[in-house]
C-alpha cells in the first residue's frame, strides 16, 4: 500500500468507477466500532488489531473491503485533538 498522492489519487478514481461504495471519512477520526459497522464484522481485539494492521483486507460474498489505518490511538489515552473537536460538535 502506498501513501504516495499520486497513488492515492489514482486508488480514489477507481474506487469511483468501480465501488458500490467508497468513504474517506473526510480524513477525520473513526471510532473501532463505526468501522466495524463498515466492514460488517466484529473486531475481537481492538488493540492487536491495530497494532497488526496498518492495511486490512477482508471481503464477503457480494464485497471486497480495503481499509488503510493512518494512526491510532487505544481507548483510555489521550485523544486526539481534531477527533474531540469533532465530537464536540455532534
């Protein structure tokens, strides 16, 4: 998986074209359990899960789902500030 722009944006063009469904969350914090809503799976282990995986790939009979996990941060640490903000707002 490659974070170089030009890449990102030829991945978002096919996602376009090609997905039912495609969501960059607007580059903003998600929650373990809205993501798990998304890949419609439980994730047992939060904490190994995101240590394991910076790149998950799973898909069902009628899906592939692609996810890339830019940072994170566990339940109980600080949070980021972008991510209170947000929720503050809701």
């Amino acid at each position: 998986m490659s974070n170089e722009q030009t890449d990102l944006q030829q991945l978002e063009s096919f996602c376009f074209q090609f997905a039912e469904k495609f969501d960059d969350f607007n580059e903003d914090w998600v929650t373990m359990d809205r993501l798990s809503i998304e890949l419609q799976q439980d994730i047992e282990n939060e904490e190994n899960f995101l240590k394991r995986n910076t790149f998950f790939e799973t898909s069902d009979s009628l899906s592939v789902y692609l996810v890339s996990i830019r940072d994170y941060r566990l339940r109980a640490t600080l949070a980021p500030f972008e991510y209170v903000k947000m929720i503050s707002k809701e």
